[in-house]
C-alpha cells in the first residue's frame, strides 16, 4: 500500500512469528495459498469491477484506487492469493479433512464492496468463501461472524437479503466506513459500540445479540472475519478489548460449530495494525479455533 502505510507486510510477519513463540506453529498444518479464478470472483464482485482492478495494477510504483488503498505491480497477486486461500480453506473444511481453517492472508477483504474496491480491500476474501460454500459445494445455510473494529459494509453489501447467509459481529461506531446501524437486510445482525466500549461490552453484544442470531440460523458453515484492530493497543480505534477477549469470543463461535455446522469454521484476517497486538490476538484465535483452550 505504499511506505507507512498501517496495511504492511509486516502484520503477517506479526502473526507468523508470534505463532512460533507461542508453540502453535508446528501444532498446525500449512497450505499455500492458490490463485481465485476469475469465475470464483465473478460470485460476488461485478465482471466490470473485476476488469477495472487487474486493468488499475501498475507495473511498477504506487497506483492509488483512494486516499486509503493502493496497488503495487504485486498487489493483484497477493489479492488473488488471498480470496483463493479462502477457496482452498473451504475445500478443506467442507471435506471434512480439517474442521477449522485460518487465513493469514493480506490485503484484507471485508470492505470490497460488489463493485468498490476501498479500505485496504481489493477483494472480499470473506465474501469469496461464503459463496464458494453455497454454489460449489450446496451448502444451503451459512454465517460471517466480523468482529473487526470497522464495520464490513462490503460483505453486507454482497449479502443483504440473501436468506442463505447472516452477518453478525461488532464494530465501532462513529468510524470508517460509518455504515452498518441501519441494516440493509433483515439477515444483518451486527451491533455498533461507541468509543471507548471494553470487554464487558463487546461481551454483552455477542451473548445478546450475536450467538443468538447464530443459533436461529444454524448455519451449516460459519466464516470468521477476524479484525484484530479493536484491540485496546491499537492505533486506527477507540475500542479497548484484549487478547483474551478474542480467545473468548472464537470459543464462543467454535461452540456453535459444533451444535449446527460439523465443527466448521473458516477464519480469515481482516484489520489488526499494532503488530505486537496482533500476533497475540492472532494466536488467541488460532489456539480457540484448534481447540487447545481460550
């Protein structure tokens, strides 16, 4: 995204490096991640906005799409790596040769919008999953839990009024992108919290609203947009959770996998910009969705 930008490569390093300090890593199996193919895409995002990405990818410098999202001659890459690591992670999961699957991929995804590409976001990664689940593998009901900090106006965008699949989480409000208290869609269950909100908030909002949403729905499927930037450290917001509260709420989710969905869950890395922040958050998550404990 250009030099200072809080979308860097070294978020990924973040996470990698805490996954080995932890013991994690080589508890947990590795894929690379594959290229989406153009059709895969095609199930969320307009042909047009397709053709205007891969034809705005410069061959070299900084090419700005907004003030907040750049591309670089390998930022189409790593975006088309990124929606297929949610391809292959589904395959996997809806096989049934792993339950649970986490994407540590980048750019994030969750604010691509059917047509837009804007906050960080090219392609919704999240968005690629769902749908993959539903037209290739059948699946008839599915659910995104995001609890990034931000709300995900571009899986709302792509989802609203589809009666296969609900979106459910938290985020801050008022915050970019300044959507999300009015519903689009009687199946968007997602619950702003105003500055400053800690655990006990974002706690009481999974417990009142989201687990229930989840519970009627009983989703075959449930796929994690996993933001990590509502965490007290960090510096894009005014939330003030913590590692422990991520652990908390990916059990939460893992639970209900297990009751509706087969244990199946996919997560992928959405927000997270205080890179010590982040591997800890990431690793809570990862250690949740293993199931080795909060």
């Amino acid at each position: 995204m250009g030099p200072y930008h809080p979308e860097c490569p070294e978020r990924l390093d973040a996470v990698q490096d805490r996954l080995i300090a932890s013991g994690l890593d080589a508890l947990i199996e590795h894929h690379a991640a594959p290229l989406v193919r153009r059709e895969q895409l095609a199930r969320v995002h307009a042909a047009h906005y397709i053709d205007e990405i891969e034809a705005a990818s410069p061959e070299s410098g900084v090419h700005y799409l907004d003030p907040d999202t750049a591309l670089n001659s390998h930022s189409l890459s790593a975006a088309r790596h990124g929606a297929g690591a949610l391809i292959l992670a589904t395959d996997l999961v809806v096989s049934g040769t792993r339950s649970t699957a986490f994407c540590a991929v980048r750019p994030p995804g969750h604010h691509a919008t059917r047509d837009r590409a804007m906050g960080f976001c090219l392609f919704n990664n999240v968005a690629v999953g769902v749908a993959h689940a539903l037209e290739h593998h059948g699946l008839a009901r599915a659910a995104v839990v995001d609890f990034d900090v931000h709300h995900g106006n571009g899986t709302e965008d792509i989802f609203a009024g589809d009666d296969r699949v609900i979106m459910t989480g938290t985020f801050q409000y008022p915050l970019y992108p300044y959507s999300g208290v009015e519903p689009l869609g009687p199946n968007m269950h997602n619950v702003p919290l105003a500055p400053g909100s800690g655990s006990e908030a974002f706690r009481k909002a999974f417990i009142d609203v989201c687990l229930p949403a989840l519970e009627a729905h009983r989703p075959e499927m449930i796929f994690v947009s996993a933001g990590f930037d509502a965490h007290r450290e960090d510096p894009l917001a005014n939330l003030q959770l913590t590692d422990d509260d991520y652990g908390w709420v990916t059990t939460r989710i893992v639970e209900v996998a297990a009751r509706h969905s087969a244990g199946r869950v996919v997560s992928t890395l959405e927000g997270g910009y205080a890179l010590s922040a982040l591997g800890r958050s990431a690793t809570a998550h990862v250690r949740a969705l293993a199931g080795l404990g909060p």
